[in-house]
C-alpha cells in the first residue's frame, strides 16, 4: 500500500503538528528508544504486514514507528472512533505508514476502516479490545492462514478471545499482553488512574476535592482511579460484584455499597468494569443534580445512553464532551465525551512513560509471536519478557536491584533446608 495515495484521514497537513507530538512523547520514551536501536539492527519484522489497531495518539505512533523500523510495513486503524488524534495519524503517514481513521468516525466509518486494514492482508496484527480480530474471524475467514499471530492489549479484548477460545472459534495465536504483569500493574492501576482524572479534570474544570467519587468496579483500573480520587481529596465509594474485591476495597478504606445507594452520595461516577449496564435507570432516578457520569472501561456500554436518553425531556452539549441530560424533575446529569473512555476521549490517554513500557512489551511479544511456532490460542507472554521490561524501566530511572545468590537460588527451590 502507499500510505499517502490509499490512507483514509482527515487532513495531511496536520502532519507537523503530529509529529511535534510524536517527537515530545518519544522524547520520554527510553524503553522504544533502546528497542528501536536493537530492531534496526536486527530487524525482525523484515518484510513482514503488520496491522496495528490501537488508539492513534502519540504514543502508539512510535510503537508503529518502532514496528517499522524493525523491517515491517505497517498499516494502523482506530480501536475506538472517538480517540483518534487527526494531527498525530496525519504524522504516521507522513512517516511512511499506511492509516485508516479519524477522530468522530460513524459506526460505518469505523468499521470500514477495519476492513481497509484487513484489505491491507496483515500478517501478524496488535489489537485493542477485539474488534480486529472479531472483523477477521467474521468477515475474512479467507485470510486467517495468512496471520501469523498478534497481541491483544487490554482486559476486555482478552475476555474476548478466551471466549472465542472456549468455543474452538480462535483461529491464530494471540499473546495476552495485558496479562503481563509489567500492564496491568502500572498502566491499568497508575496508568488509568492518573489519566482518568486528567480527562475528567480538563473536560469539566470542577473541583474533585472535598466531592464524593463512585468507582464502579474495583479491578486493577478501578483501583487506581479510587486511589488517584482518594489522593486529590474526594470521598469514595466502591461498587462491586466480586465479594472478594469489595472486601479490598473496604480494607484499601473506601466505603463499599450498591450502585443504587450510592447513586444518592455520588458527584462524580466512573465505570471501569469491562461489563454493560453498569449504572442503569434506578441510579439516575436518585442521582443529585449535576452528577458528572464517566466511563473507563473499554466500550461506552457501561453507563446505560438507552436509559438516560429515555429519561431525559431534553440533552444539549454544555460544554466540549460534556452532554447534559435534564430529568423531567429538573435535575442535570452530565455525561462525558459520550460514555466512551474518559482518558482517551477526553484527553490524552495514559502518562507517556506507562505506555512505554506497556508497548515495549507489545514489541517484543509481537517479535515473539513472529519468530516463534505458537499454536492458535491465547498466550501468556513469556515471564522473562515481563522482567526485561520492569529492568528496563528501573534502570532508564537509575534504580538498580539485588540479584539472588547461586546459594539463596538453592534455598529457595529445595524442601529440606
Ligand atoms: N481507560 C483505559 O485506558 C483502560 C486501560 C486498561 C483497561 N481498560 C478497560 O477497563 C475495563 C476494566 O479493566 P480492569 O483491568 O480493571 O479489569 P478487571 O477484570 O481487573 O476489573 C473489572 C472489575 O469490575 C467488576 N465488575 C464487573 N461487573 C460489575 C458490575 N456490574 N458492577 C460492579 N463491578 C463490576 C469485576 O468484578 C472486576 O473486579 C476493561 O474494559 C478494560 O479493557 C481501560
């Protein structure tokens, strides 16, 4: 493909403007750097298709430029029609990448672009949340003995292919970087929990001190957002399903309550579960006036848009990504950046050193699966990849750390010590 003649973008000449972007997020990228280096030299992915469908911000612009400079053409879609930063994609192309996105894509739009990606014949793809690997399986069962292999990013996208798995319907090897301890841990907990508030903090400009903050879901995002909540002054309260994660939540010193309870304390509500219906008609029926509604996990089904829509007597946007819906009594809720996810609709995703370990990881687990034999199913990513990156980070920080002794290494794996 000829990233300029066949990409499907908004406007090429905000390429500049993209690629300052780029720059400044590379800038504080060492882990790309060092890999890029090491890529260059080695290239492993020489000659090879690569479909990348991510959110197109600056920083999967420099794990696409990393994939390409280990020898691969790459070609890159939108995980979500609402993250896409136009200028930052029109940098991509203008650096020799083929893309299919732009920021506010229709259902339609978004979904033909996945099939331009698809057109491109990838031989090994990234995912974000399944909808690539969905649109293969469906549309392109032709192409499946072309992949392959890929890697999935995040929780929801896992939960997708295990699915898929279970039913014997996966059809290519894909690694479970969310799994990886060097993800979930810091982009998921630190990530979500520090951007999160960016994007709700720029998007309303409100005070969250002193407020009260309903988490719904206490995973490893619901974890950071509560403590990040915690730590600006709010009061929170924790929704759970998993009696075991209330209980953690409880013992982190949160107040732990059903969503409808809660709907009644609540001035901000984030959902970060990875399940719909979240916070459905008999929350909003009690919520105060100007509760602010957020959503972080990974599809806009979470606070229920049918249910407030059908409440409400009239919706209006009130300010850019923020949408009131007035109750028939009189009372605002505010919905931001459409239910989609609050940090990447409504800001600039995770802080740049997150991602760069989370696409380190993404880099060499795609050199993994490219190099290796790895039969069709979800795969771990290797332990040993897991701990070159955490080595990796420490060390771009300056920490360094004890190593086991040969006589400690004994201790630790005989019984009768
Ligand atoms: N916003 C981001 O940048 C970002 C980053 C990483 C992951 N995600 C997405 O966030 C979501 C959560 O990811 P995670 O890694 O925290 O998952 P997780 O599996 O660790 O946690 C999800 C939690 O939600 C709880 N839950 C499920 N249904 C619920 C309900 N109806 N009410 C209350 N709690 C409920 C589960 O019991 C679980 O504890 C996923 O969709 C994931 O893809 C978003």
């Amino acid at each position: 493909m000829n990233p300029v003649h066949d990409s499907e973008i908004r406007d090429i000449t905000l390429a500049a403007e993209g690629r300052r972007k780029m720059d400044w997020a590379f800038a504080h990228m060492p882990l790309l750097a060092k890999l890029r280096e090491e890529f260059q030299r080695e290239r492993p992915f020489a000659g090879k298709r690569v479909a990348i469908c991510l959110h197109l911000e600056a920083k999967t612009a420099n794990l696409a430029l990393l994939v390409q400079a280990g020898g691969a053409e790459v070609a890159v879609a939108a995980s979500n029609p609402l993250s896409t930063q136009d200028d930052v994609v029109a940098g991509l192309v203008d650096a020799g990448v083929t893309a299919f996105a732009w920021r506010g894509a229709t259902e339609e739009e978004y979904h033909r672009h996945l099939g331009r990606l698809l057109d491109f014949h990838p031989e090994a793809i990234i995912d974000d949340g399944g909808d690539l690997i969905t649109a293969l399986h469906r549309d392109r069962p032709d192409q499946l003995r072309e992949i392959r292999g890929g890697c999935e990013e995040t929780t929801t996208g896992i939960l997708r292919l295990r699915a898929m798995e279970a039913e014997g319907a996966l059809k290519v090897p894909m690694m479970a970087v969310n799994d990886a301890y060097c993800k979930y841990l810091f982009d998921n907990r630190y990530g979500t929990g520090q951007s999160v508030w960016d994007g709700i903090m720029r998007t309303t400009n409100l005070l969250v001190a002193g407020k009260t903050v309903v988490v719904v879901g206490y995973g490893w995002c619901g974890k950071g957002v509560a403590m990040r909540a915690k730590g600006l002054g709010a009061r929170v309260i924790v929704c759970e399903v998993d009696p075991i994660r209330a209980l953690e939540a409880v013992m982190d010193g949160f107040s732990v309550m059903p969503v409808v309870e809660a709907a009644r304390e609540g001035d901000f509500f984030v959902t970060v579960t990875g399940n719909r219906d979240c916070i459905t008609r008999p929350a909003f029926e009690v919520m105060k006036d100007g509760a602010v509604l957020a959503n972080a996990g990974h599809f806009d089904v979470e606070i229920s848009k049918p249910d407030l829509r059908e409440l409400a007597v009239s919706v209006r946007e009130v300010r850019h990504n923020i949408e009131e819906y007035r109750m028939p009594d009189g009372r605002r809720l505010y919905l931001l950046a459409q239910g989609r996810l609050v940090n990447l609709a409504s800001g600039d995703g995770h802080p740049v050193e997150v991602m760069d370990m989370t696409f380190a990881l993404q880099a060499l687990a795609l050199r993994a699966v490219v190099e290796g034999d790895f039969p069709p199913g979800v795969h771990p990513l290797p332990r040993e990849l897991d701990e070159r990156v955490a080595r990796m980070r420490l060390s771009a920080w300056g920490f360094s750390v004890d190593e086991l002794t040969p006589g400690q290494r004994a201790y630790l794996a005989s019984w009768q010590a």
